[in-house]
C-alpha cells in the first residue's frame, strides 16, 4: 500500500523565501530610485504648470502676477501692477507635502529669491528681466531644474 505525499518539504519552503528575498533585496534600491525619479519628474512638471499658470493669469487679467515660494509652498497670485494688495490667489500647492521634495530658487548667478520669487506683467514676461531664475527640486540626491529665461521661456 503507497500513501501519494503531495506538497512541499520545509527545505523548498526555506529554500524559496531566502530566493525572494535576495532578489528583493538587489531590487529595492533600484525601486527607490525609480520611485524618486518618478517624484521629481511630477514636481517638475507641476512647477512648470504653476509657472505657466502665473504667466497666463497676468496676459488675461491685464495685472502683474507672481509665483511665491516659501517653505516648499509655491503660491500664485495677482495683484495691480503699480502696488497694492494681493487680489487673488489663482493656485497654492505643497511640493513638501504633495511630492516629498524641497523647491529652492536662485536669480541670475546664485543670489536667493526675496519676497515674491517670480512676477509676471501683463505681457507674459518676467518683471525683473535682467537674469534668469533657476527653481531646483531635489530629492535625495537627485535634483530638476526648472528654468525661466529672460523673456519668459520656461524650460
């Protein structure tokens, strides 16, 4: 009389989740990175949308607007070009939050962003032309750039 003995030896059993292991491990680093890569890219773009947002917001409303960083918030907003106070804030979001980075910006070559970190005129272009804006996103080590040109070319 033969007893059929289906199933698995503790051996396999061992011998299988030390395999799954191993793999995982040589993969997760590279999982990390690809998930942070993947961060960045959205940051960026999301920065990109924002920049563009505070672009169109001063050609349609005929006002100056601005796109403020602070704390890895960025906020865009409008208000009359000679002065004033702020009118409307058109978008707000935290990179810190939404994303797990940490926006920086920098003007011509290296000096930090004051007050208001870019301003648009009602034409689209930057108020203070005279030098480029950098915004870095950076995660990890690994950063994006953002940059907007003299004359309003965000690339």
């Amino acid at each position: 009389m033969s007893r059929d003995r289906s199933g698995f030896t503790l051996f396999e059993l061992l011998t299988t989740i030390v395999l799954i292991g191993i793999v995982l491990g040589i993969a997760y680093p590279r999982i990390m990175q690809m998930s942070q890569g993947v961060s960045l890219r959205s940051a960026r773009g999301a920065l990109i949308t924002a920049l563009n947002v505070a672009k169109s917001s001063a050609i349609v409303s005929g006002k100056c607007s601005y796109l403020k960083l602070a704390s890895n918030a960025v906020t865009v907003f409008t208000r009359a070009c000679q002065g004033g106070t702020q009118l409307e804030v058109v978008s707000s979001r935290n990179f810190g939050t939404d994303y797990g980075v940490t926006t920086t910006l920098t003007q011509g070559t290296g000096t930090a962003g004051t007050t208001d970190s870019i301003g648009f005129d009602p034409r689209g272009i930057p108020i203070n032309n005279a030098q480029t804006v950098t915004f870095t996103v950076t995660k990890g080590s690994n950063t994006r750039d953002v940059v907007v040109g003299q004359y309003g070319r965000i690339q």
